[in-house]
C-alpha cells in the first residue's frame, strides 16, 4: 500500500477545480478570519496544496503578504504557474513540511491551515511546530473536529488507487490542552455546512465528498461525506494568552 499522495490524477483534477471554482468552506473561512488577517502583515498557509484556496485569500487581502507551504514540489509548481496567469503580487509558494518546519520563519503574524490537518499523521507534532518555530499571534484550521474527549484517527486505504490518507478527527478538548501547553488558547469553534448541494460521484471506490439533508429538531442542514465517513467539519481560531 502506497503512502499518503495528493498528486494522482483525480487529486489532481479536485487542485485544478479549485481554481475555476472557489470552495464555499474557503469563502466562508476569509469572512470568519477578516479581522485577523487584516490586522497582519504576514500569513502562512501551511498545506497549500494546488495553491487555489491560498490564492484566494490573498486575492482577498492584497495588503497582506501571504506564503503557502507545501509538502509536494509538484503541487508547488502547479501554485505557482497558476498564480502567474495573474497579476497579484502578495503571494509566494515554497516547499517546506509541517512536521520540519523552518526555524528562521520569525515575523509571522497569523498561520493559516484549510482542510490539511485531518489529512495528516497525527496532530500534537504539527501544532508543536508551529508555536516553537512560528509563535503566531493567531491560528486558523479548517478541519475534521469533534467537541467531545474522543479523537478518531482514521487511516483509510482506497484499493483502487493502492495508497493510504487520513482522515482524522481530532478532539476540541484534547487540542484546547494541546495549544494551552503552549501560552495559547482556543477562541473560535464554528462548526460548517455547506449551503450547496453537491452530488455523489458514480465511482463508489474512490473518496469523493458528497452532501445528505440532516432533519432534526433545529432547521435542516447539509452535512459533507466522504466515502463511508461523515465529516464534522469545524473552523478553529487559536489565540495567544495576553
């Protein structure tokens, strides 16, 4: 079984999507986080990806410099090209690695993370990382969440591609300790549905997110699967002490 790789060829259709249609997770993640970012002069987004959701907030902020690091140096030299079709100046890609990060990133106002946290091995290391080699005055993630004491750490093996990816969700309480070890704390928990419908692929044998009305006792919303996994999806602020 192949490690974890977001470069095969549907990965690399769901990058490239992105750029023609922006995610309603990221729109909704720029209006939640508008008044950190503003107050910045320097934001990393760590997991960049394909570059298309690091691109829209700087899009949206052209006063703030914005850097993305990725993993991948093919989807760094796909950020990149694509970004040259364009003539916004704020915003530079790199390749870097969350569980190494560069000692010398001094100077960062906020660190900025969209749906990589769950797709990564494990989550005290990464956040480690960032309060000792960043020590941001602000964090925001987008990721799987769940408010009780539970953490599932979800390895999901997709035959058809031979490879394994995460799917974690990580517990709220479990990170409240986590960043509190570190003269953080958590500000924000906004959990997300998405007001679209979004259909279910016909190839069961991939993972492919897709939307199911949830009836309850409040009004209905969508809630996001992905294969056989329901996905709790949350935006989490993270603030240091005063």
């Amino acid at each position: 079984m192949s490690e974890t790789t977001w470069v095969d060829p549907v990965s690399m259709e769901y990058h490239m999507k992105q750029w023609a249609e922006t995610k309603q997770s990221t729109k909704v993640f720029a209006k939640l986080f508008n008044s950190e970012i503003n107050s910045s002069n320097f934001v990393i987004d760590i997991g960049a990806g394909g570059g298309a959701s690091t691109f829209y907030i700087a899009q949206s902020f052209p006063k703030v410099s914005i850097r993305g690091i990725e993993l991948s140096p093919e989807l760094v030299s796909i950020a990149n090209k694509s970004k040259q079709n364009s003539s916004i100046n704020n915003l530079t890609f790199e390749v870097g690695d969350w569980f190494s990060l560069d000692s010398n990133l001094r100077g960062v106002d906020g660190v900025i993370s969209l749906q990589t946290i769950s797709w990564i091995e494990e989550l005290h290391k990464p956040m480690e990382q960032i309060f000792t080699k960043i020590k941001p005055k602000w964090i925001g993630l987008s990721g799987l969440f769940y408010d009780g004491d539970i953490t599932c750490r979800t390895e999901v093996y997709e035959h058809t591609k031979n490879r394994k990816v995460f799917y974690n969700t990580y517990s709220l309480k479990e990170l409240g300790r986590i960043v509190n070890e570190y003269g953080y704390e958590i500000s924000m928990v906004e959990p997300f549905f998405i007001d679209i419908d979004i259909q279910k692929s016909e190839n069961i044998d991939i993972m492919g997110t897709y939307t199911r009305m949830l009836c309850g006792e409040d009004e209905p919303k969508r809630i996001q699967i992905s294969g056989p996994l329901l996905l709790n999806w949350y935006f989490v602020k993270i603030t240091k002490k005063a």
